[in-house]
C-alpha cells in the first residue's frame, strides 16, 4: 500500500476530523486534486495549517524507503517548497533557503529557492537557480517572470550581459503571475505589455472583488477621517522612517483615526536587533491603534481589519517581499490606496488610487498605463522627518572619510541593483572630463559578490579602480551624516529619486538627477530637489559642469542646504501631512474618480465641470478640499468679477505665484491658477484684462499648420489675436518676451563658442523638451515679431531692455566658458505693445 503523501491530506482536510487514518490511507486522489488543495491554503494564507500539515508531511514521508512510492520525492520536495514559502513570509529566509535546496523540477520551486538566496544576498546562486525555474517552468508567463527575475538578481552584481526577454501577450498573464512581479521586476516590462496586463488583470479580478461589500464606517455621521497604514515593514526601513514624522502628527491630529496594520516582522538584517523602530511606532499610536497580523490567515487579517470601518486603507508595500496587496480584494475600506511602495500601477482594479504628486507624474498621459485613478499631490508626495530624526546633521562639521577622495568627489547613493549600464557610462564619461576626481559607492549588503564586476565596468572605460572608494555603511542615526563627505551627487538613471535621493539632498550637497522622459514614476521622483539633466547627455554635461565650476558647486551646495529649512518643501512633514489628509478626504468625496489636491486662489471660480458619473456640482463631504485633475471653470470670468474696478493681470506660462496676478497655464501645476492653453482665455470677456505678460511662451507656438505630435499646440496668429481681443482698448498692456534668434544666431557661429555652450543655445532654440508642451515651434527677431503682431491687432510695438516686473529670461544673461563676459549679451527681445485703435 502506498503512504498517503502530504498533499493527499490536504485534499482531504474538510474529512479529517471524521475518517480514521488507514481510510485516509488507502485514499486515491490526483495529483491535480493534490496540486489544487495546497493551493487553495496559499491563495488564502493559511499560513499556520499549511506549516502543520506541510511539517507533518515531511515527517511522514521521511520513514519511508524511495522504492515504496515513485512519486514519494516528488511529493516531498513539494511539501518543502512550500514550507520554505511559509518560512520566507515571515522573514526565516535561512529556514526557507534550507527547505528549498530539496526542490525537484518544477520551475516554481526552483523559483522559491532563487528567491530565498537572492534576499539573502547570496545572489550567484539566485541566478543558477533562477536559470533551473526557466528551464522547468511550462508557461510563456512563468518563464517570463522568471528570466525578468534573473535579470534583476543579476544587477545586483553589476552584470550587464544582455539576456533577451520574450515578452508574453496579454493573454499568458493571470492574477497569480502579474502578483509575482516585484517592483524592479514589474517596471522592466514595456509600458504596452504592462498596459495589456493591467487590462486582463483587471477583468480577472472584477469578479473577485466585486461581490466584497465595504465595510461600515466606524462612525458614519461624524466628519473625522479613519486612516489604516499597512505594512510588512515596521522596523528600520526607509519607507517606515519616512512617515515617522506623518504617523506622529496624524495620531494626535483633531479629526483624524490612526490605525497601523502590521502583516509581518520581517528583519532588515539577520541577528541584528532593529525592532527599536516598530516598538516607537506602537507607542506613538498606542497599542489600541497597532495591530499585529502576524500569523493571522488572510480571513482573519480581513475580519481584523474589516471591523475598524476604514475609510481609507493605504498600501505601503507595493509588490515588495511580504506584501498584502490580495488582502484588498476583500474591500477592507471605503477607498483603498496604494502610496510610496510601488513607483508603478498595482495592475489590481481593486486599488482605487495611486499617490504621487505633479511633478513626479506625466498625469497627461501617464494615466493611461495606471489601473487605479490617480491622486496627486500639488508637491513632494515624498514626506519626510529629517528635521526631527536628523537635525544634527546641519550642525556637526562635515565627515570625513579615511581614504583619499580627490579633488572633487562624486558619490551615488543607489544601491547595484539600481545602476544601470547608462549609468555606469555617463558615471565614467564625467569622471573622464573632471580630471582628478573620485567617485564613492556605499557597501550594501551584498556588495562583495558585484564589487569587482563594477571596478571592471569602469576600467573597461578608461577609469582606474584607484578612483572608486568604498564607504562603509553607517548606522542609521548617522547615516545622513556620513554621506557628508560628498560634493556632489550623482543619481541613476533607472529608479532614481526616491528616499536615497532624500538622503542625499539633506546631506547638503547637491543631487544630479536625470529626467529621460516617457517613463513614469519610476524615474522622476525626486525633480523638485534634485539639479535636473534632461536626457542622458545633458545628465552627463550637467555632472561635468558642476564638477568643474567650484563657484558653481558652492552655490548649488547652500541652494541645496535651503531646502531643509523649506516651508511646504520635502522636508516639512507637517505641512506634508496635511496635504495627504486633504487628498484621502478628497478622494473619500470623489471616489472612484481622478483627484488633485490644490488650493483655489485669485478669484478662480471654487465651482469647477466635473466628468464624473454624477450630477455636475453635487457637494462633496463638508470641509473637505478637492479638484478633479484638469478643471475647467463653470463660471465666466467676466461674472465672477463684475467690478468695473479689479485689475486683471495674467501672466501666462508663469512659475511663480505673485501678488495681483493670475498664472495661466496648459500644466496642472500647483502654483497654476488657470489650466488652459495660451491661445484659449475664453473665460475672460472682450475688453476686461488690463495686462499680459508672457516671458519666453510665444516661441512655443507654430506658424503654419498644426504640428502631428508634441511641442506646440496653438497657432501663434491665433493666440495673439485671442490675447488683443480681451485686452482693454485703449489701456490694456502687452508685455512679451522672445529669444532672440538674431543675438542667438550670432553667439552659436562665433568661433570663441564652446561646444557645451552651443549646446546651452541650441536648447534655447528648440526649447528644453522637457515635457510635451516644452519644445520651440518658431523663431523670433525684431521684424518677424513686429509683424505678427500687426496682422493679430497689436500696435505701438516697443522694443525695451527690461520690463521690471520679474526677475525671469526676459533679463537673462548668457555666461560661457571661454568667451569674453563682457559682452554681457541679453538672449531676449523684449517688447510692449496695445491693441490697435481700429
């Protein structure tokens, strides 16, 4: 008689209390039957029966001889994969290591063994591992994942060796594969393939959700907020100390609930007692408000979370180890968020809002590639506690490393697994051009197994290893500190940003980043303290520049140390906390709808058109602030302001508020008043604006048809002809400023010019694209301009030096290595102008 191995018991565990052993015995059940039962204990987490019958199983089958039962090893090796998966959820990744290493072939149990090693950092054996879950995996998806998987173990030991990714169609992906993507992982996809996924996904998943009713709210007649933070990690980890400050101020915040769901305990460092941090997380909230999901299966975490009533859940996780992304399936909240864990969609319906802010976003088109609908904050999605936890840092003098750090020192934060080959080349290509320069990389765990793959790459290019310095990594109180050393930073080209870039910017110096565009979260985190290059060669040319300009250097250094101090910027917590409140509560009032948290100013109508599927103006929740991205005003301007007295002056395309004026601008900005293109003030009545100012906005208008794709997106004729007709006869100013193409021209063919500073022009040429409203349709020069605006209806056009309004490009000097300063040649062609009497 056979033994009945383990997965036959879990057939079987309904009967298990009613058949005695020898029926249970003499059972036959497939090996789908078998295959079908275990998964069911995992899609639900029932983690504590799985590790009792799966411990049970190894034991029973380890009695028996190999010649008894074909099957016995298989089975065995089964029950040990999936022991290891219990062990690796929460946080045993020895245990798991061990319990996977008797895996037979199957590609997902070569997988969970791969995935052990690679988070235990022994990552060349990850990677033979993981080519073994190629081998034996039976789909397109499996093996798909699988290779990505590779791929991403292999960066984190600098090995750029190109290994071709089939990328499956839409139809190869189910939940179960798309959930198995980690962040790093999910990001390599194309943004088609991930569109195509989420698509799926999201039909998939419809039914599973659809049917989980909401909890109640906890208290639905009061206007106060219930927040859940959930998280599988609580200890020292960056996205837990970020919100340090947030958690504080939230749990002692008139009107708002505090609760912190914590699903595992998973130690950041093996043997190393980092749980100082959970345990000032659960005295800040009280023990009432922390609760431990550990050990719980996923319908008791539900039942846990369910009862507090929530109105809004937010993922902290994203796709990383341990997360509880399926837990949201079962609507455990009003409103279910997902925030700083995942810079990518989730791909689950279910999530009904992704966090981030307008400049880390390309909410025109980015939306598209999101299956949740975005919530965006105005600024710095990112917030952070530095002023309290590292306050020290402005104050002590400088660290200094003991190794030699030349006479300007780079250093990149990233870890290997975010440094790209691109990188690693404009790393070497500004190292090649800022001569006596050292560059420094942090020992993270894990780092002797890619250290010397990297000083390869670089002396493949031309830099000696005697130019890269290691820096030991600091304990975390002192972590800001160390990075001190540093003159400037360099970020990475794939994931960049993001709480390193944080780090980096409140060490005081300066942070080179790099915005290629077209990519999404992943790489623009982070814009608003970083020095931005726009693409890779400018990325490169930006490193240089800095590196070789001392005066330069300093002044970014003291621009970068201002930032701590920044009312509204990263580093002020409490502000930053109140604007993510505002947005929960906008997105409780709006649901199921894009959200943009903002202020109304100056007059702009506070009603705004909402495309929603309800009744346009229906009020939301009372007291709470909110906008749909992209508002348009409901009410005419001419009625909202009907004193024959009010001064109305607009700036158009402006980027920084100032008192009396209105901004005008096609970008949702948070400084933007009005979100309209230039050639669209409809808003506004014939005859009733008394200024316009537009510094450096004409140029990105077109003068023949309308282009395809990109730059421009209004005629120029058109906009000058729409900005006499609201103008004041007889009063109404018009004040606009150009590049000059004439000055330009000029400065790009003398032969004094450097080839970086033909590049500087060439941009102010073609514009800085770096968006897809910032590229330059036309040129203008005194006559070109003069003529333009006689045929839309402007006269007495007036050349000026300076229009004394802003300090902008209107007064903009040109400075170029190697060319005389004394020129001092302005780049604009300022002129005034008024509407024609007839």
């Amino acid at each position: 008689m056979f033994l009945l191995p383990l997965l036959s018991l879990l057939s079987f565990i309904p009967l298990l209390a009613l058949l005695p052993l020898p029926t249970l015995e003499a059972a036959a059940v497939t090996i789908s039957d078998e295959l079908n039962a275990i998964n069911e204990l995992i899609s639900t987490s029932s983690w504590t029966t799985l590790e009792q019958l799966t411990s049970m199983g190894i034991q029973y089958q380890s009695t028996v001889k190999r010649e008894e039962n074909i099957c016995l090893q298989y089975y065995k090796a089964v029950a040990e994969y999936h022991l290891g998966k219990v062990k690796a959820s929460i946080g045993d990744f020895r245990s798991a290591t061990e319990l996977c290493s008797g895996a037979a072939n199957l590609g997902d149990i070569y997988g969970g063994l791969a995935e052990s090693l690679l988070v235990d950092r022994q990552v060349r054996a990850s990677i033979e591992e993981y080519k073994q879950a190629i081998r034996y995996s039976e789909t397109v998806a499996r093996k798909t994942m699988y290779e990505v998987k590779m791929e991403k173990a292999k960066s984190w030991i600098v090995d750029f060796e190109l290994h071709r990714v089939q990328e499956p169609s839409a139809s190869d992906f189910d939940l179960c594969s798309l959930n198995d993507f980690s962040e790093a992982q999910y990001t390599q996809l194309s943004y088609t393939s991930k569109k195509q996924i989420s698509d799926n996904s999201n039909r998939a998943n419809n039914n599973n959700y659809a049917a989980a009713s909401p909890p109640s709210p906890s208290n639905p007649s009061s206007s106060s907020l219930s927040i859940g933070l959930i998280s599988s990690d609580w200890r020292v980890h960056p996205i837990s100390t970020l919100l340090r400050g947030m958690i504080q101020h939230l749990a002692s915040k008139s009107g708002v609930e505090l609760y912190i769901f914590s699903v595992n305990d998973i130690k950041s460092v093996p043997n190393v007692d980092d749980g100082w941090w959970l345990r000032n997380i659960t005295g800040t909230v009280g023990p009432t408000n922390f609760l431990d999901l550990k050990g719980l299966d996923e319908a008791e975490m539900t039942k846990v979370i369910k009862h507090k009533g929530l109105d809004c859940l937010v993922d902290l996780n994203g796709k990383t180890l341990g997360n509880s992304l399926g837990l949201f399936k079962h609507r455990l909240a009003q409103v279910q968020v997902t925030y700083l864990g995942l810079p990518q969609t989730t791909g689950l319906e279910y999530m009904d809002y992704f966090v981030a802010d307008v400049s880390a976003l390309g909410v025109d088109w980015m939306s598209e590639y999101f299956a949740e609908s975005l919530a965006l904050l105005d600024s710095n999605y990112i917030i952070n506690d530095y002023r309290n936890l590292q306050g020290h840092v402005p104050k002590r003098h400088p660290f200094r490393l003991h190794a030699p750090q030349g006479r300007v020192f780079f250093s990149v934060a990233s870890n290997f697994m975010k440094i790209s080959e691109q990188s690693v080349e404009v790393y070497a290509n500004i190292m090649r051009r800022v001569e006596g320069s050292k560059i420094g990389f942090f020992e993270y765990k894990g780092v002797e197994e890619g250290r010397e793959n990297l000083l390869r790459e670089f002396e493949r290019r031309g830099i000696s290893r005697k130019r890269i310095v290691w820096i030991e990594q600091a304990p975390w109180i002192s972590h800001t500190w160390s990075k001190t050393c540093v003159d400037v930073w360099l970020d990475s080209s794939g994931k960049n940003g993001h709480t390193t870039g944080l780090d980096s910017a409140w060490s005081g110096a300066p942070v080179i980043s790099v915005d290629q565009g077209g990519g999404g979260m992943n790489i623009r985190a982070g814009m608003e303290w970083s020095e931005v290059g726009h693409g890779m060669k400018d990325w490169e040319n930006l490193g240089v520049a800095v590196g070789s300009d001392s005066d330069l250097r300093m002044g970014l250094r003291e621009k970068s140390q201002g930032r701590r101090e920044e009312q509204g910027g990263p580093f002020d917590f409490k502000a930053g906390s109140d604007r993510f409140v505002n947005l929960l509560k906008a997105m409780v009032g709006a649901h199921g709808f894009h959200v943009l948290k903002s202020e109304t100013k100056n007059g702009i109508p506070a009603e705004v058109e909402m495309e929603m599927e309800m009744e346009v103006g229906q009020p939301l929740a009372e007291g709470w602030n909110e906008l749909v991205m992209h508002p348009s005003p409901s009410l005419s301007w001419k009625d909202k302001e009907s004193d024959a007295d009010t001064v109305i002056k607009l700036h158009i395309g402006g980027q920084h508020p100032s008192s009396g004026w209105t901004i005008v601008d096609v970008s949702p900005r948070a400084e933007v008043d009005l979100v309209t293109g230039m050639d669209d003030l409809s808003v506004f009545g014939d005859g009733s604006v008394d200024v316009i100012y537009a510094s450096h906005v004409l140029e990105h208008g077109y003068h023949g048809v309308e282009p395809p794709c990109g730059g421009g997106g209004h005629s120029i004729l058109a906009t000058l002809t729409e900005w006499a007709r609201v103008l004041k006869r007889g009063s109404g100013k018009l004040y606009v400023s150009v590049p000059d193409l004439s000055v330009l021209a000029k400065l790009f063919v003398d032969p004094r010019m450097s080839a970086q500073g033909k590049f500087k022009i060439m941009r102010i040429m073609y514009g800085g694209q770096t968006d897809a409203h910032d590229y330059h349709m036309v040129g203008f020069e005194h006559d070109i301009l003069e003529a333009y605006f006689l045929e839309a209806g402007l006269c007495n056009f007036k050349a000026v030096e300076d229009f004394g309004f802003f300090q902008d490009t209107s007064i903009a000097v040109l400075d170029f290595d190697n060319f005389p300063k004394e020129l001092g040649l302005k780049i604009s062609l300022n002129v005034v102008a008024e509407v024609c009497d007839n």
